[in-house]
C-alpha cells in the first residue's frame, strides 16, 4: 500500500508538493485472514509466489515500513505507523 506525504491538505492536491512517497508492508497474517474470505482467490495465488523477504522492494528490510495492526476482518482493519521524514 503506497502513500505520500504533503506539507499540508492544502498543499496536497499537486504531486509536485510531496515531502515523502513510502509504502506499508501488510503483515501476511493479515493478509491470509483477508484472502480466507470469499473473492480473494487470484491474491491468494499471487502471494503464494512471493513473500516480504524475496520481494524486490521489501527484500532489503520491512521493519520500518511494517504498520501494527489492530481490527478484524469483520470490523475492518487499523494501521498505525511511525514515519520518520
């Protein structure tokens, strides 16, 4: 899941104005509890293929980049993460 940074909302309608571009790492716990729900047969298969380690952006390190998580699937999901800029 990738997400920008802005100086501000008002400031937030340009990509031209982003302090930061990163993205989040989701647990595959999480994942796996999505993907047990009907509709997910297809990402079922493609993260069967690879995981965070053998990826080619998260193979270096997912530490920072990897939210905690809080919810169910029933009631939605919360992720919280620390972004250093």
């Amino acid at each position: 899941m990738h997400f920008e940074i802005y100086p501000s909302l008002e400031l937030a309608s340009s990509g031209a104005n982003k302090v930061a571009t990163s993205q989040l790492a989701l647990p595959k716990a999480n994942c796996d509890e999505v993907f047990a729900t009907d509709g997910y047969a297809a990402s079922v298969a493609n993260l069967s293929q690879i995981s965070l380690t053998s990826d080619n952006v998260f193979s270096d390190g997912v530490t920072q980049q990897t939210p905690t998580m809080s919810g169910s699937v029933g009631d939605g999901y919360v992720a919280k993460l620390n972004v250093t800029i």
